[in-house]
C-alpha cells in the first residue's frame, strides 16, 4: 500500500509539472475545472495514507486543522455567503499543507533523489518550450494562456511575453527552476554519475537553468536561482565539505571542469542567449526608470514591502476579515466575475484581509514556525551528517514557503512539495529495509541449525536497528 502512496506523489509531482499544458493546449474548455485536477489525486494520497497507517504525527497538523476550522466561522461572521469561495479558501490555505508530512512518511532519500532527477530532465523540455515561447509572437497559438486567452500572458520587454514554460504564468518557472538548481548543485556535489548520466542529463539540465534565466525576463527567477548557488557555495564551506571536494578523482574534477566550461561556453556564443540577455537587461532598464534609477532599490522595496503590508492593512480590515478565499483570483472570478485581486496583490495583505487581523496573524505565524522548523532540520543534517541536499531544498522552498501565494495553485503545490522533499531527504529507510533483509536471511540459517541462541539474536537484532533508526530519523527531524 505504501508503494501505492508513492505512485499517488510522483502523479500529484507530474500534474503540478504538466496541469498548465492541460489548461492552455490540450484542454483549454476544461481550463477551470483543471484548476483543482490535483486535488483528487491528494484525497487519493490521503486515503491510501490511512489505509497504511503512516498518518503523520504533528502539532502543525492539529495546529492547521484549529485554523481551518476558525476560518470558516470568521467567513461566517464576516458576512461572505458565497460557500465556492469559502470552500476554495480553505482548499488553498490548508487542504494541500499536510502532504508536507505524509511524504516525510512515505518516501525515503533514495525516492527524493529520484524525484530530482526526474526534475533535471523536466528541466531540459522546459527550457526549450520556453525558448520557442520567447522567439514566437505575443499572439502565437504557444503562447496563449489558459482557457484558448490570445492575450493570457504577462508581458516581459522588447516585444516579448515572459515565457510560462509548461505552467500557466511566469510563475511556475520562477518556483520550478531554483528546486531544479538544488537537485543541479546536490548531483554535481556528489560527481558520483556515470559519464552517460553527465552528457545526457546534467550538462543539457545545466544548460537549461541558465539559458533560463534571461529568457524568463523574470528578476524574480534570477534571484532566486542565484539564492540557491549562494546557499550550495555557504553549505560547503560550513559543512567541511571543501575537503572532500579537494579529494576528488582526477577524471572526476575534469568532467565537473569540463561541464562547467561547455555550459559557458556554449552560451556564451550563442546568438539566442545574447538576444536573451539583451531583453532581460531591457527589463532591469524599464524597472530602473520606474524607480528613478534605482532598479536593485525597487526590489528591496518590493521585498520590504511584502513584510510590512500587514502592518498598514490592519487598521483597514474587520475584525473578522473579509472571508477566507475572497483574495484569491478564484475568489475574485466567482464573485466579482473577472480575474484579480479584489483585497491585496501580497499574500500576508491577502491572509490579514481575509481572515482578519487576529486569525491572520496566527496564519502567517504558522508559515513562519514551518519555515523555522525546515531550517533547522536542514541545518542539522549539514552539521550532524554533512549532508547537503535538506539544505539546498531549503533553499529553493522556504520563500514559497512563508510568502509566496497560496492561492496560485502552482505555487502552493511547490510549497508543499518542496516540504515534504526536504523532510523525506533526511530519511535513510531504504538502509534499514537493506539491513533487515540481510536479517531475515541469517533467521532462515538459525532455523535449520535450530540454534536457539542465533535465533534468539536474529530475531532481537532487527528491532535494535530499526530502534536506532527511527531514533536517528525522530532526531533529525526534531521529533
């Protein structure tokens, strides 16, 4: 049954990937319906989650379930009738959340690498959807967005859309290639691949991180990818792992050289990256003339501002708040019949507004403590097990994680997925079931002997070494 659980995640994984594909090309009628298309594959993880018994334990759960319950007497209390709204409101605030610990407890290190992979080599189609987005016209049939709009994309600079990918908005690429670049850097870190697995994969994922980075005329992307090889470079200094680095094999540092020059190199003579760089640059020059020449001061404004918007919304808002879901681009579409932000473009403006000052407040701070809490067991696992892979996730999901909107369903999937990755990094399972295994052949050999002793230590020798990783798990995980 658990295996089953798996399959559920790596389907939840690949309509997170692929939903936007649905909604714009190959269903664009059903492009609201599919809105929601992950939900029934998470009530399907959920079900066969209690069907295996590896409900997840966590004072976030109790927490989140107190939360949404409160949600909807403050809706009630606020005067917000429309129940599809409500009820997406709470979809988005606290339906998805506790996948993060049902995948803790489901997968283990050898599934989160393999999900990785699975990323770098999504990584390399996307890039290159994005680039024929980026040549195309803004009115081309691959640039539409969902529901067949000709104009349903956001405008970059110099005649350009900023390119979605396979998502529906800028929004997926700029959440789906900072993970891309975590898994990059870990596999990299390791260089324990085969030299197929580099040419095929790494080096061609590599590529396309960069060369998505301009041809997203997204700063947003940038910065974040860019956080992502700034936390790598601080995880190997802290975690000792320099030293390893400097033992490499010969042939090893020269692929790793190799790679890193090809990627250069190859972009760096190709006309597409210099077009694509050229645009970008135009953006920063259109952000700066906006702010009076200031474009990185805009940004830190930007950034200021999402943490003190609350601040200025709470004299504004009732003390029950508008209603859970209002907020949201659904919420917006259902009740005022178009597509927007009818309380604050911010999501901590959005939460106060919607729920109130108290009951928003206990929210973000819910985000806050689960963005605290990843920290530490990625931080851990640097310090205690030298392991840098919790820590680089970290890095792509903790912004997602406490700021970004939940009520954008790509974001809030890469929220909780990035989560639950990093929680079921720290999980050596796969070991435990190798070591019992072996276990269970030495029982077999004490039957025959009938030895009474061996069978004796052959039966007590599985339960101290499950004992002691489950104590080294509920340790990592501070637990």
């Amino acid at each position: 049954m658990i295996r089953v659980t798996k399959w559920a995640i790596w389907l939840y994984i690949g309509l997170l990937f692929f939903e936007g594909a649905l909604r714009k090309w190959i269903f664009p009628g059903l492009s609201q319906p599919l809105l929601i298309v992950r939900d029934p594959v998470l009530l399907l993880i959920y079900g066969l989650a209690l069907m295996s018994g590896i409900v997840p334990r966590s004072k976030f759960i109790i927490f989140l379930a107190v939360l949404a319950v409160a949600s909807v007497f403050t809706a009630f209390l606020s005067g917000q009738d429309n129940l599809w709204v409500t009820l997406y409101g709470i979809r988005s605030n606290y339906l998805h959340v506790p996948l993060i610990w049902v995948m803790a407890e489901a997968l283990n290190r050898k599934d989160v690498e393999k999900i990785g992979s699975f990323i770098l080599i999504v990584a390399i189609p996307m890039a290159i959807l994005m680039v024929m987005q980026f040549k195309a016209p803004m009115g081309s049939w691959i640039n539409r967005g969902v529901g067949d709009d000709d104009l349903g994309q956001i405008y970059g600079a110099a005649g350009h859309i900023r390119p979605p990918g396979f998502f529906t908005f800028i929004t997926g690429p700029m959440v789906f290639f900072p993970l891309a670049t975590a898994f990059l850097l870990y596999q990299v870190s390791m260089v324990q691949h085969r030299l197929t697995w580099w040419l095929l994969v790494l080096l061609p994922s590599g590529i396309a991180i960069v060369l998505a980075m301009p041809i997203s005329i997204s700063r947003g992307t940038m910065i974040a990818t860019v956080f992502v090889l700034v936390v790598f470079l601080i995880g190997l200094v802290v975690g000792g792992m320099t030293h390893a680095l400097k033992r490499l094999p010969f042939l090893i540092a020269t692929r790793l050289g190799v790679a890193c020059a090809l990627i250069g190199g190859i972009l760096a003579f190709t006309p597409l990256f210099k077009d694509a760089r050229e645009v970008f640059m135009d953006r920063w020059d259109t952000a700066a003339a906006e702010s009076q020449g200031d474009a990185v001061g805009s940004l830190i404004t930007r950034v200021t501002a999402a943490f003190s918007q609350p601040i200025d919304v709470i004299e504004r808002t009732p003390t029950f708040g508008y209603g859970i879901g209002v907020g949201t681009n659904v919420g917006a579409r259902l009740l005022a019949g178009r597509t927007g932000f009818l309380l604050a473009e911010d999501e901590w403006g959005r939460v106060i507004m919607e729920l109130g000052p108290l009951l928003g407040i206990a929210f973000i701070g819910f985000r806050l403590c689960l963005v605290v809490y990843l920290g530490v067991i990625a931080w851990r696992a640097l310090r205690q097990e030298t392991d840098l892979l919790p820590l680089l996730i970290y890095s792509a999901a903790a912004w997602v994680i406490l700021m970004n909107q939940w009520g954008q369903a790509t974001q809030l999937g890469f929220a909780v997925v990035g989560g639950g990755l990093l929680l079921a990094s720290v999980n050596r399972e796969d070991e435990a079931e190798d070591e019992e295994d072996d276990v269970e052949v030495d029982d077999d050999d004490t039957e025959e002997n009938e030895d009474d002793s061996r069978k004796a230590e052959a039966v007590a020798s599985p339960e101290i070494k499950i004992s002691e990783h489950e104590a080294r798990r509920r340790r990592m995980r501070g637990l």
